[in-house]
C-alpha cells in the first residue's frame, strides 16, 4: 500500500491541504477534474486566522502582493447612509491582514507554490475522481476519468483521501447519496469586476441595502491605471422562489437588464452603484445556496474539507478562509496521530465540524449584516439621527457575536498556538 494521501480537488482547500500537508513531511498527490488552472471566480476575502496561516506556509508575502489588505467593513443603507464601520484585518489589531483578493489569482499563487514544492509529477490534473473503493487492512483506491473524453484513467493507491472536491462532491455523495441538490434561500448575486477610481479609502470593504436588495463592493487589486483599483462588485436581488431549476455554476454569465434596473436609484454621491455596474464588461450570476451540515465527516481514510464538508453562503468572508484552517487543522492531526492516521481524521473532525456547521447556520441567519436588515425594518424610510433607529450597543453585539462564530475573535487569534500543534 502506498504511503501516498490523495487530495481531491485543487481549490482553495485542496492547494492548502497539499501545501500544508507536504511541509509537515507528508508524500501527497493531488488530484483535479480540469485540465488547466484557469483564474475564474471574481474577488473573495481572507480573514486574518486564514492570513495567519499561508504565512506559516510563507505565502504571506505572495498573497499581500497581489491583493489588497482591508481596513474597513461599512454598512450603509440603500440610500447610502452609513450604519456602522468596524476596522478589519491590521486595523482593528490582529497580528495579520485581512486580503481581499480574487479568487483566481489566489488559487495560482497556491497552485504555482503546489508545484515548485510537491513537483508536477504529484498533481494531476484533467483527473477527475469517480469512484473510490477503501479497503480491509487499511488505505484507499482512488478511480479517474477524462472528465472531457469520458474515458478512464489510471487508479491510485493512497493511505488516505482527502475530498476538497467542492460543493457538488462526488465523495460526499457516495456517503450521503439521498442529499440531493444544493439549498438556496432564493437569491441571486451577480458579481463582476471593473478598473474604477479608489472608493472612500481605499481599503473599504461597502455593504448597502437589506436582505432583499444588496450591494457589496471592495477592492481586490492595486495593479490598475493611477488612481483606480480594481473593485469586485457583487449586485444581490432575493425573491420568494427557492426551489433550483438548474445546477448553479460559478462561471454562467449574468445579464445587466436582469439586475441593474432595480439599482438605477442607488446613487449616494460618494458612489453610483448604476454606473459602476454598467462598467464591468461581464458580469455573472450564482444563486445563494449552501447545505445542511452532516453529522459527520470521516469514514475510515477517507474524510471531506472545505466546501466538500460545509458549503455556506459566501457572506461574511468565510469560504475560502474556512478551507483554508481545516487543512491546517487536518496537518496538525495527521503530525500528532501518525501511527494511526485514521484517528487522526476523527480528530480533525472533531475540531472542525461543529464550528464550521455554526458558520454555515449563522450565514443563514445573514450573519454581521443583520444590522442592515434591522435599519431598514425600523426605517425604511430614512432617518434624521441613526441612534433613534438603533444604538451603538446593538451594533457592536451583531459584529461581536459573528466573530465569535466564525472564530476570529482578535485576543485569541494573536496569542493562540499554531493550528497545526494541536495540544493532544
Ligand atoms: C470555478 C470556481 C469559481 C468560484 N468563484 C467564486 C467567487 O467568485 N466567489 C466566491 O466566494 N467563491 C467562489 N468559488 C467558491 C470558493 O472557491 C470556495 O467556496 C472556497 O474557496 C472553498 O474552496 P474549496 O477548495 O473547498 O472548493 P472549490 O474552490 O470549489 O474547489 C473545488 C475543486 O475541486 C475540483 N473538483 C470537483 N469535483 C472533482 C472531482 N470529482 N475530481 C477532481 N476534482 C474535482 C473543482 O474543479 C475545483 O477546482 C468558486 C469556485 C469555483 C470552482
């Protein structure tokens, strides 16, 4: 039996778990359905416990470079008047950035490390997994196919496998073959990216609008003519439909008249949200749509990471960054039980399956923008002074209770240890 352990998928979470996995001296191949890395998706973000750990894996630098280190999360209203701001990232004293970045920029920085550290010969691309058979005495048989060409390719021996094969996982569907299509909460986000002049600082992440209208925008990239960033958009409409009629597709194309006329009248003065929608050259659209948590994770040695194990809506900035710790936790497990491997997937499990199912419900519940929603129910025709519609305190406890969620509380993520030192 091969010492190998087989990574599925070569997102976030499969390119972290490699990474991480092939620094604490373990053999790893990875393994992706495409055939060719293209950058796709649009801006995400990484919070600072994420930040944290690809300096540990001395990425930090590579990822700081090419993405933008947020201040500010504000909230307006969809008149645009502001709600509340509370400083991110370096600004509000964690010991690491937050980095907005777009997603296809970050998965090369992680890929072009993947291979200079693993080398080509342990990733595969244009393999897709489609089945996995484990066995009596211990370790997993993983089969490929040509995803494009339908045809089969070689199978693989490893001690364990590892699923970050994302939200439509084949594996998690061979243990839960009844779960059928993701949920969605009936709304639409149409996301692009445009060259536009810096907005406020800079470094602001803009929330506008409530549950049933919203407009997010930040930065992701300096590199861009003098004066203008490149800004990531993300145009959400929420109506009462929520059964899926098609499979959701992070790369279908979105039309303007679908969602900016319901947008023409968001000019606040400091930004024309009509205007800075009609300058993306593409836009595309993807519903809001997660899964339930499972009870549980690991079978034998097989376990799921990332969106493979908790698909969550993709507010509050925690997707990527999520991946990203369980593949640390995982290394940290695997370093502690390497004489029984398969405790060590429990252990993983155990550290992260509840917290992360926390996240997925507190998303549900619209997470730190709660306090939009609140505003607009209370005022939904303005106001004179904020403090008659809501107070200071309430503010602070949305944004404190979000964070504890999610696990970024600031105390604790400067003076914890390393994730991958787990203290049993
Ligand atoms: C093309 C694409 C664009 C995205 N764009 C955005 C975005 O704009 N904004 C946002 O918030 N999130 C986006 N996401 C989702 C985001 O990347 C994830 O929520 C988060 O980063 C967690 O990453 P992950 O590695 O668990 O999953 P993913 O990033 O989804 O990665 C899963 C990987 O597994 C591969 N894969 C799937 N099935 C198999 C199989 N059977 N065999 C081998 N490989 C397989 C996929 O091709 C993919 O590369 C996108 C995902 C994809 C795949």
């Amino acid at each position: 039996m091969s010492d190998d352990i087989l990574i599925i998928g070569a997102g976030m979470g499969g390119l972290a778990a490699a990474l991480s996995l092939h620094d604490a001296g373990f053999s790893v191949r990875l393994f992706e359905s495409v055939p060719e890395l293209r950058p796709l998706g649009v801006g995400i973000n990484l919070l600072p416990h994420a930040v944290r750990e690809l300096e540990e894996l001395g990425l930090r630098t590579a990822v700081e470079t090419v993405g933008v280190s947020c201040a500010e999360l504000a909230y307006f209203t969809k008149r645009g008047e502001r709600i509340w701001g509370e400083p991110r990232g370096l600004s509000a004293g964690y010991r690491w950035p937050q980095i907005s970045i777009h997603r296809g920029v970050l998965q090369q920085v992680l890929f072009a490390a993947a291979r200079e550290r693993l080398g080509d010969s342990r990733i595969n691309l244009g393999h897709q997994l489609a089945r996995f058979e484990t066995h009596a005495g211990g370790g997993v048989t993983a089969f490929f196919e040509d995803r494009a060409r339908g045809t089969a390719l070689s199978a693989f021996e490893g001690r364990l496998l590892v699923a970050a094969d994302g939200i439509h996982s084949a594996v998690r569907k061979s243990f839960h073959p009844g779960e059928g299509p993701p949920r969605w909460n009936g709304a639409i986000m149409w996301r692009g990216v445009v060259e536009a002049p810096e907005l406020l600082d800079g470094r602001t992440m803009v929330m506008a609008g409530h549950t049933r209208q919203k407009f997010v925008c930040y930065p992701i990239s300096n590199q861009a003519s003098a004066g203008h960033q490149l800004i990531n958009f993300v145009a959400e409409l929420r109506g009462d439909v929520t059964e899926l009629t098609e499979r959701e597709d992070w790369n279908r194309p979105g039309q303007l008249e679908d969602f900016l006329p319901a947008f023409e009248s968001w000019q606040f003065g400091w930004l024309d949200v009509p205007e800075l929608i009609r300058s993306a050259e593409r836009t595309w659209l993807y519903p809001m749509v997660d899964r339930d948590p499972l009870p549980r994770w690991s079978h034998g040695p097989v376990t799921l990471l990332g969106d493979a194990a908790h698909p969550m809506y993709p507010i509050g900035s925690n997707g990527a960054s999520q991946a990203i710790l369980d593949a640390r936790v995982l290394t940290g497990c695997l370093r502690y039980h390497r004489g029984d491997l398969e405790r060590g997937l429990v252990r993983y499990e155990e550290i992260r399956r509840e917290p992360t199912a926390a996240i997925v419900l507190a998303n549900r519940g619209q997470g730190p923008e709660l306090a939009m929603q609140i505003v607009e129910d209370r005022a939904p025709n303005g106001f004179a002074k904020l403090s008659d519609v809501i107070s200071d305190d309430e503010l602070q406890a949305i944004a404190d209770k979000y964070k504890r969620i999610a696990g970024f509380s600031i105390a604790e993520l400067n003076s914890r240890a390393s994730l991958i030192e787990p203290t049993e």
